[in-house]
C-alpha cells in the first residue's frame, strides 16, 4: 500500500492502519520493515477489531492454510530472507495476535461508513486496486 500512497490520496483519503499489537511491537516492526507514509496505531486489546467485526480464524485452520500455502509455494515471501526481519516475523508469530483478520474500511470526514470489506482469511484480503474503485465511485 505505501508503494500506491500517491493514487490513494488523489483521491481525498488518508490511510490509518490500526495493528492488533502495543506500541511498543509495533515501533519493532517499524524498524525492520519501516517507514511508512501513514500512522500505524495500536490495538493490543482488539476492542476495536472486535467491535468492528473483525473474525478470529481458528489456530488449526490458518496454519493449515499456511502451511498448504508454503508447500504448494503459493505463499511467496511469508518469511522474510533478511535475518533481522525474519526474527522479527518469528517472535511475531510467537507473542502476537496473527489469528485476527484485518480488513479495509472507508469512513467520511464525519466517521460514516462508506464502505468495508472483513476479512475472513489470509487470502480474502482486498487488493489495493479494488479500494481505489471504490474511493473513485465515492469521491
């Protein structure tokens, strides 16, 4: 997403990513894998996750799909080749909240939805190009 910031604002949008993590895990993450152009907040309780409708997928079945997915080698790039990212994405998978699944939300500069998608795995995830339609049919 930080490579298409530019296509994003023109469109009058601003990104906030609200991580399931302490501040402290998520400055971590920002010295291995930053910067980036947005803020990166934290959610450690996942008050806001879960009352968003965020979905908690099963321990056996992500790791089913992880590991399907690294046999198969339709997941490319799951662990990093860079020693000190590849440390950190370990410890991640150890401490953090990596069941929770994340999603896309558009709100209005008065907090309206306008638009969402929840993810309900790993591979659901929206692509990028279809956030830019629809920030194009809103604008």
């Amino acid at each position: 997403m930080r490579e298409r910031m530019n296509e994003i604002t023109q469109y009058g949008f601003q990104v906030v990513v609200i991580a399931p993590s302490k501040g402290t895990f998520i400055k971590l993450f920002l010295d291995e894998f930053g910067p980036y152009p947005f803020p990166i907040l934290g959610d450690p309780s996942r008050e806001a996750y879960k009352g968003m409708g965020h979905k908690t997928m099963p321990k056996w079945k992500l790791l089913a799909k992880a590991g399907f997915g690294f046999i198969t080698g339709q997941v490319k790039g799951f662990i990093p080749s860079d020693q000190k990212q590849k440390e950190f994405v370990m410890k991640s998978m150890k401490t953090q909240d990596v069941y929770i699944q994340g999603g896309t939300w558009l709100f209005s500069p008065q907090g309206k939805i306008l638009w969402k998608h929840i993810d309900d795995s790993p591979e659901n995830h929206t692509k990028i190009d279809e956030v830019l339609v629809h920030m194009n049919q809103i604008k």
